[in-house]
C-alpha cells in the first residue's frame, strides 16, 4: 500500500486528537513530523513514533517527505500555516477557523483555487453520525422543504479569558459551527442575520470584550429560517441538539449520554447527564472528518467542505457582530462586497 506521509502543526488539544486517530486509526497514514512552539511536545512524537519533531513548523513544511498538512495551532497562525504549506504543495487540513479577517480568508480561498492542492477545513459537527443521519433524511425528501432549523449549541464551561482574548469573540470562535451546521441543514445561503448577546456567565468574559450567551437568526434565500442559541455555561454539560422542521416532517436528535438508564424515585425521574465536552461527544466525528480528507487524497477528490464554507461562516460571524452592536438585521452581502474584518 502506498502509504500519505503526514505532519501535523500544533498538539494542544486538536493536534492530540488527529494524531491519535491518524496513528492508530489510519494504516494508509504515516505521520512523518510534529511541529509545536512548544518544546515539551517532542514527548508525543516519541510516543507516537513520529520520527520528526521542530519547533519552527517551516522545517515540517520543508521537510520533502510531508506529503500532507494537518493545521491545528492557533487560530491566529492559521493563515500563515496554510500559505506555507499550499505554496509548497502540500495537501492541507485546517481547524476552524482558517482567519479572523474576511479578506485574508478570500485570499486564501483563491491561492488554494489556483494551486489544486486539496483543501479541507474542520467544520467536524458535518461528520457526526447525528447531524449526519438527519441530514440524510433532508436529502432523501423525508423533511420536505426545510422550514425552520433550530440549533442549541452550549458549553459545560467557558475557557480561559486568554483563549477569550485571542479567539476573536464567541460568534467566530464558538458560534461558527453552528453557522456552518445551519447552512448544512438549510442546504441554502444566508441572507440576513440578526443577534443578541449577553454577558451572563462571567464578567471577566464582558470585561474582555465578549459575550457568552446569544441567540442569532438567520434567514435563508430559500425562505428557511435558523435559530442558534449558545451559551458558554450549560451546569448541566455540553448541550448538543439540532431539529429541522420541514413541509413534510421533522428530524432531531437528543444530546449523547454515557449511557441511557432512567431512574425513577417518589420525586420523581433522572438519568445522565449529556457528553462533558467536544473531545468526548465530538469524537467519531473528528475520525470521520479525518477519513473524508484522506480518502479524498486516494481518491484525487476535492473534500466537500473547503475554504468556501470557511469565508461564509465567517462572514455571518462578522455579521452577527455588527448586529449584536448595532442591534438591526444585517444582510450578508453587506459583509462580503466590503470584506470587514472581526474587529468591526
Ligand atoms: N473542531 C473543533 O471542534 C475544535 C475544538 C477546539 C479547537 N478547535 C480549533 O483548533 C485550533 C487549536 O485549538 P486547541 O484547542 O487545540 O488549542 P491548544 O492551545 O490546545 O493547542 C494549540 C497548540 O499549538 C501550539 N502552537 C502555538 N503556536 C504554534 C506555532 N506557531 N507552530 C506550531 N505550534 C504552535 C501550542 O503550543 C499548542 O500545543 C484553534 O484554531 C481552534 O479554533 C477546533
């Protein structure tokens, strides 16, 4: 078997999980090199055998035998990670998001357009068997027109008012899966969007200019509307559920739970709680995703979710941000034809 030699940049807590799966998941992988900043990371590639370990992820790009990129440092390295590695021919597969500027992510999209390289970005929730059995029930007419999605997108805890700082705020950061999620189950553009948000978990999240509790909706050109509403802290776990109604039925999923007992008492009823997090409730998904991208390698096919997907989610992001400060509808366009960054 003729073997993609792979090299991962970052293993913090993404790079951990796809190189887990890539080593032992993947025999038609070897992953070749591991960069991270950090130096204490060269302790993983010793216990991955991963022959290859740098600090300066130029040397993983450099290096001939990387046939393939998987990009899971920082957001704000992304750009600089993908440019390297597209322009020196490299497959790539990046977490979201790939920028947190519109225009760079549209220069992105037309480097990678020109180069043929296969492009992939982290858009995971596409790929879990939940979200993946309602949209096969979309697709096969059993929904109908999708009318109305409905998205509860909430963590168990916020992370830290670095990560805050640097994230670029929760609707391009957090909120941008459920945009992507929105659309998948659309199967149409957004038009408008319109936001509230509130600081209501934890002031130093306000203080670092943020929100941590929203609800956005957005319209479709198909006449579908979304609603999303997240929250940074759901006490009870991360809450996870999509519903799309439709003209001939509705499909939804429940949250996934270690396991599904019932208990029932003289007070009353409980069983568990949802999945704590991403690393648990997202987790085939991280392996499908990964098995999308390498058979696309074999197969010499484009992934079907790409740098497009990444520039719109960013655009209603940016939107929703506009919204939430100006408090009115925002139609996309006027985010795309002026290429505004996060920041506005
Ligand atoms: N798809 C998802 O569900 C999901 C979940 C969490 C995070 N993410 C995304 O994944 C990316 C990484 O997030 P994380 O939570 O793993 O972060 P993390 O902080 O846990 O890991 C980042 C790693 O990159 C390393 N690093 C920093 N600068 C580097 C550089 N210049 N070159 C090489 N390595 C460098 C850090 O030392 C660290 O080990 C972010 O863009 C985030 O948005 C996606």
């Amino acid at each position: 078997m003729n073997k993609i030699n792979v090299g991962i940049i970052g293993v913090g807590r993404m790079g951990r999980i796809h190189l887990d799966n890539l080593v032992l998941k993947f025999p038609e992988v070897n992953v070749v090199a591991i960069s991270d900043v950090l130096e204490s990371s060269k302790s993983l590639a010793e216990q991955y055998n991963v022959p290859n370990f740098y600090t300066d992820y130029r040397d993983l790009i450099s290096n001939p035998d990387v046939e393939a990129v998987v990009i899971c440092s920082p957001t704000d390295r992304h750009a600089e990670n993908i440019l390297a590695a597209v322009t020196a021919g490299k497959q790539v597969f990046c977490e979201k998001p790939m920028d947190l500027s519109l225009e760079t992510v549209q220069e992105l999209e037309d480097i990678i357009e020109a180069s043929g390289v296969k492009f992939m970005l982290g858009f995971n929730r596409r790929f879990d068997p939940n979200f993946k059995k309602i949209k096969s029930l979309i697709n096969e007419g059993k929904v109908g027109e999708p009318h109305i999605v409905k998205i509860t997108s909430r963590d168990p805890a916020p992370p830290p008012v670095s990560y805050i700082k640097s994230s670029g705020g929760m609707f391009v950061d957090m909120t941008i899966h459920d945009f992507d999620m929105a659309r998948f189950m659309a199967g149409s553009e957004v038009k408008q969007v319109f936001a509230v948000g509130k600081n209501l978990v934890d002031p130093e999240i306000g203080k670092a200019g943020d929100i941590d509790t929203a609800v956005i909706t957005l319209t479709f050109e198909n006449g579908c509307i979304a609603t999303i509403d997240n929250s940074r802290q759901a006490v009870y776990g991360y809450d996870q559920r999509v519903e799309v109604f439709g003209s001939a039925g509705m499909a939804g999923t429940t949250n996934n739970t270690p396991d599904n007992h019932y208990y029932y008492d003289k007070n009353g009823q409980s069983g568990p709680l949802p999945l704590n997090f991403f690393m648990d409730r997202y987790i085939d998904s991280y392996y499908n995703e990964m098995r999308e991208f390498i058979d696309c390698l074999n197969k010499n096919e484009k992934p079907n979710v790409g740098a497009k997907d990444g520039m719109v989610s960013l655009a209603i992001g940016i939107a929703a941000n506009i919204s939430m400060k100006e408090n009115r509808v925002v139609a996309l366009e006027e985010i795309t034809e002026k290429n505004v960054s996060v920041s506005s």
